[in-house]
C-alpha cells in the first residue's frame, strides 16, 4: 500500500517555541554531560587492552546507532501520522515534511536539526554514568560499557547532522571526504531512499547497516508481522 498523499500545510509550522526551548536545553545538556562522563575516564588506570577494546565498542556502537536511525526512520515513515499523540509533532512530522520537501533540512539550525536527538541521548548517557566503572582496576566490560554507551549516545545525536550532510548542497571538506571513504552517510546511498515509496535504505547515520537489513528484508517481515498481529497495514495513514 502506498503512503496517501500529504498537504504541505499539514506539516509545517508544526515547530513549537516550547519544542525550540527543550531542544536547545537538550543540545547543551548532552554535550555537558558527554564531556564531563570523558573527562572522569581520563582517571582511569593505564592498561594495554583499553584501546583496542573502546576501538571496538565505539565502532559497535556507531553499527547499534545506525540501527537505531533505521528503525525509528522506518517507524516514523510506516506507522501513525502527524496527529498520533506525544510522537506525531515530535518524531513523526519531521519524515513526513522531508518525503514531501526533501530540502526543508537544509533550512533547519543546529539546534532544530540536532535537539530532538540530543535529549534522546541523554538516556544511554545516564545508564552509562550509572554503570559500575572502578577507575584504579577497571575490568574490560565495565570499560566496553562505557565507551559504547558514549558512542551510543553521540552518534544518535550525530544521526540527524549526518543526514541533513547528505542532503545540503555542498559540506565540508573533511566532511566530503567522509562521506567518499563511507564514513558517514553519503547524498548516493541516502537518495535510494527518496525514491517513492521511500521503502529502502532507512539508516541515516551512515547506512552501514542498510545493507544487512536489506538482505533479510527486515523491514517488510516485520510489517507483515505487525499487520497480522494488529491487523493495521503500513503505510495507510493519513496526514
């Protein structure tokens, strides 16, 4: 079934001044407390192990994150619509406006772009920080822990600045360059998407994970499952 069309109207201007307000605190407090939770790892005792081993976990959680985005991104895409209580004017009202005006991203700020994510993380950061973590004799999985549920926390809130990348005219440098070496989410990989009925490549971290997702077919075994179990069918929302 194929998504009903959207009026513009419907979507726009659904930004509140109140929405503004907790997405700018959201921005400050997640780079904060990120920097604060690095800085008390800096007190950790020397070991041989833990740098390969926070390689590792910053890498898993860059693969989770991205896998995160792609769900929700699906979510958001299939199910409900701008008038679902708590989701609609929050989550889902951003998908929408991009499928029916791709470049609305490109006029966001940082905080627009990035504040929904950034509150979001605040969650990874505080199971994280809740974590135990004995600075003098840290253990591998405490160690693991922490540096993926930071990498976690980060690369959702990267999620949204990596995705308005593949969309904006030109970037960066540094940041073109990322995107050649697959690094970040590339405007090739990401445009799969954006063609009707936006049924592909949902990831916009950095589409790492697409690629599995798409092998299995993820994503339509699970709308199946759901439309059997609720009997509601993707993709039949109105505005």
């Amino acid at each position: 079934m194929t998504t009903k069309p959207i009026p513009r109207e419907r979507i726009a201007g659904g930004y509140s001044r109140g929405q503004r307000l907790v997405e700018t605190a959201s921005v400050f407090a997640f780079f904060a407390v990120e920097c604060l939770m690095a800085w008390r790892l800096t007190g950790v005792a020397a070991a041989p192990w833990l740098l390969p081993v926070g390689l590792g976990a910053v890498v898993l959680s860059a693969l989770f994150a991205d896998l995160i985005s792609a769900t929700v991104h699906w979510g958001c895409d299939t199910w409900g619509s701008v008038d679902t209580p708590l989701l609609g004017r929050v989550f889902i009202r951003q998908f929408r406006e991009h499928h029916v005006d791709a470049d609305e991203i490109n006029r966001h700020d940082f905080v627009e772009t990035n504040g929904t994510n950034a509150g979001l993380a605040l969650l990874p950061l505080a199971v994280t920080y809740s974590l135990p973590l004995d600075l003098a004799h840290p253990t591998v999985l405490a160690w693991g822990l922490q540096l993926g549920g930071m990498g976690t926390a980060f690369f959702v809130t990267f999620t949204s600045q990596a995705h308005k990348w593949a969309h904006a005219p030109s970037v960066p440098p540094a940041v073109a360059l990322l995107q050649r070496v697959r690094l970040v989410l590339s405007r090739d990989h990401h445009s799969v998407h954006h063609v009707a009925p936006h049924l592909h490549n949902y990831a916009i971290t950095g589409g790492w994970i697409d690629h599995a997702l798409e092998r299995v077919d993820a994503f339509r075994r699970l709308e199946r499952l759901i439309t059997r179990v609720t009997g509601v069918e993707p993709r039949a929302h109105g505005p």
